[in-house]
C-alpha cells in the first residue's frame, strides 16, 4: 500500500503540476512572443490541470478519513434528480457539453443522506465513466427503486471489464490503467465510490448492462433508515414526462 501510495503521489499529483509551472513559466518568460489565442491556451492548461490536481488530492483526503473513521453523516434529505443536477454542474464546469443522458424515474423516493459525499460518489463515478467512453462515447444515468433500496445506475460505452474483475477495481490503487479504466488516474475514484455508498449503509457495484451499453455502475443506498428525519421529509414529486 505504501508503494502504490507513493506511485499515485510521484505520477497523479507531479504530472499536473509539471505542466502548470510549464505553462506559467512560458506566460512569464514569452510573454512578448505570444499572440492572445496562445496566453489563452496555456491559461485554460493551469486551470484544467489545477482542476484535476485538486480532485485527486480531495480523493486521497477522502479516502484517509474514509479508512480512519472520521466522516461524520450531516443527513438531509435529497432527491436524486436534484443530486443529478448538482454533479452534471461540476462536470459541465470542468469539460465542455459532457455526454450525459439523464433518465429519471418518479416513482423513486427521497433519500435520508450526507449529500456532499453522496455528490462526489456519483462525480467519481461519472468522471469515470465519461474518460471510459471516450470522445465519441455517450454515458446515461437511470434512477430506480424497490421495497428496501433506491439506486442510480451509471451506464458507459467504454471497453467494459471481465466479470471475474468487477469487484477487484473497488481495490484502492487497483491499476492505474485498469482501477479507473483510463490511462491517468490514480486508482481511487471506484474505491471512494464504494466507501460513500458504505458509510450510509448502501453498496457500489457492477450489474449487468443494458443493451447498448458495455457496464453497468449501480449506486444503491437504503430507503429512509429508522431514526430518519421523516417530518421533514419533501413530498414525492410526480414523474417526469
């Protein structure tokens, strides 16, 4: 684990760095050679490598506090299409019209949950899933519900994975080129996803595909626990045409 640790830490969090002081040492020291759409460019490189610099060191923070014990359940209630909404914003701000398709169900209730770590639960997993696609991949998200369990489901075009490797990416620093399905990455996303889901008492896992689709990440979370908050709890809204 130390030397996984150290690899993610050496490559995941160095790369970026390296191309942000790149990019701010050529505004610097060429700035009188650069035409705009240049400094534009070289901006727009710090702050996507910023971005992503920060999303892996908020992954290793989570996954600390996750092993350690000490994420502490501030529950309220969410409904999944606002949860939806909230993450396709995150995304949106990080790449360009990202290809999702979203296909909510409104017979699927409100859930009682820490919505911060449920949020970054399905970021993970549609960041994932997104650099799993590729360029010409579409990713759809579909809520659903029974007596006992309300899940999203989070559906990619991307390679897929042998069925005998469904539960081994949920490994922390399971392959850098296998873990998170693309080439950069430091393995962590699916484990931060599964931990969430457990915090609450819920599970993430891979079921089987629709058709048109190569896998199938489901986010399941218990329906409303006793001891839930369930005066407060908002009306079930009516489905969506």
């Amino acid at each position: 684990m130390r030397n996984a640790l150290l690899s993610s830490v050496s490559h995941d969090l160095k790369t970026p760095l390296v191309t942000m002081m790149g990019a701010a040492t050529s505004l610097r020291d060429l700035q009188a050679d650069l035409n705009d759409h240049d400094r534009e460019e070289l901006l727009n490189s710090i702050i996507l490598e910023s971005e992503r610099l920060e999303q892996y060191i908020q992954n290793l923070l989570d996954m600390t506090r996750l092993g350690q014990g000490e994420l502490t359940l501030n529950r309220q209630w969410i409904s999944l299409d606002e949860l939806y909404h909230v993450v396709f914003r995150r995304l949106a701000a990080a790449r360009p019209s990202p290809r999702v398709s979203f296909y909510p169900s409104g017979e699927v209730p409100s859930v009682w949950v820490h919505a911060a770590l449920v949020e970054q639960a399905l970021f993970n997993a549609l960041d994932n899933a997104l650099k799993a696609s590729g360029p010409d991949g579409w990713v759809a998200v579909r809520t659903g519900a029974d007596a006992t369990t309300v899940w999203l489901d989070v559906l990619d075009q991307g390679p897929g994975l042998p069925r005998d490797q469904w539960d081994a990416v949920f490994g922390q620093f399971y392959s850098f080129s296998r873990g998170d399905r693309y080439s950069t990455g430091s393995g962590l996303g699916l484990t931060i996803c599964r931990g969430m889901m457990r915090v609450h008492g819920g599970e993430a896992a891979f079921v089987d595909p629709p058709e048109g689709f190569t896998l199938c990440l489901r986010l399941a979370l218990p329906q409303a626990p006793a001891g839930a908050d369930s005066a407060n709890r908002p009306h079930q809204e009516a489905p969506q045409q």
